[in-house]
C-alpha cells in the first residue's frame, strides 16, 4: 500500500512540474515574440501603424515588451495559485 501511495506521489510531482514547464516555456514564447518579435524583427512593417503618436515598431521595443512582461507576470502568478490548488500543494 505504501509502495501504491509513494508512485502516486511520484506521479503528481511529474504532472505538476509538467503543468508547470508548459506554462513557464508558453510565458517564454509569448515573451519572445512580443519583444524580439515585434520590437526588432517586425519593427519596420510595424512603424506603418501608430500608437500614441510614435510608431508601432517602436512602441512595443520601448514599452509594449515591458507591459507584456508585466502582464505575463501576473499570469503566471494566477496560474500557478490554481495549479497549487489542483495539485494540493498551495499555501493556504
């Protein structure tokens, strides 16, 4: 029975930090696409677009990169408190 208990302990744990890679390795992605992407490789394509006055392309090198990060911080904050929760281990 113990042995039965302690595989299934090992399992969660590898379904956890599964869970957990997709969402950091998403977080990443999404990261990656916002500020290389569209803050250098798209940049020019982009600088045809306004935003505030300054052209896109350089909106989103100089500022939009920064709110996504914010954003995918507080992302990945709520989505780690509602898989803590599915998996038992939160804090609370």
């Amino acid at each position: 029975m113990s042995e039965e208990k302690n595989s299934q302990h090992q399992e969660d744990r590898r379904n956890y930090w599964r869970t957990n890679l997709r969402v950091i390795f998403g977080c990443l992605i999404v990261w990656a696409l916002v500020s290389l992407g569209l803050g250098i490789v798209w940049a020019e394509p982009l600088n045809a677009l306004s935003l505030g006055g300054y052209p896109l392309g350089f909106w989103f090198a100089q500022q939009g990169s920064i709110y996504t990060f914010l954003v995918l911080i507080f992302f990945y904050a709520w989505r780690m408190n509602k898989l803590d929760k599915e998996f038992n281990v939160d804090e609370e």
